[in-house]
C-alpha cells in the first residue's frame, strides 16, 4: 500500500471487500425514467449560492500576511472581511 494511502488511516482492503446489500439501498429514490426525463432527481453535495466567492492571485508584503496568518484559523475570512469594510468606507 502507498504510504499516501497509509497516513489516511483507513482500511482499503476491508472497504473493497464489502459486499453491498439491498437494505443498504432502502434510503435512495429509485430512478425511473419518468424521473429522469423531468430532472428531478436528488441532488447531493453542498446546495448552490447564488453569490459565491471567486479564487484569486494576489501578491502583498510579507508583514500583512505574517499579521492575518496569526491571527489563526479563519484569517482569510478577515481578509475578506477588511477588504469589505474598506469599499464601504470608500464608497459611502
């Protein structure tokens, strides 16, 4: 096994080795095809925003990112949040 693979703690020979049920299926729609030609079927995973966050490049002087980085976990959203404030001051 890949020592990847290995820092993940998991037991990949047991997951493969599963051998999956019908009971394991009671929770999930069945698809029919009435379903799937009216796309209405369950979607999983995070629901969509309407306004999401877009990722960027951008460089700045070493102090400023030693400053929001200690200031611990979340310093990115205090980036964003400080960005914001700013605009609001400029444009009242």
């Amino acid at each position: 096994m890949k020592k990847s693979k290995e820092k993940l703690g998991s037991n990949f020979e047991k997951i493969d080795a599963h051998v999956v049920h019908e009971s394991e299926y009671e929770d999930a729609p069945e698809s029919t095809d009435e379903l799937i030609a009216t796309d209405k079927m369950v979607r999983m995973g995070r629901p969509k925003k309407k306004h999401t966050k877009q990722a960027i490049k951008i460089r700045v002087d070493p102090f400023i990112l030693a400053s929001y980085k200690s200031m611990g976990k979340g310093w990115q959203t205090n980036m964003h949040k400080a960005l914001e404030e700013w605009i609001q001051h400029q444009n009242p």
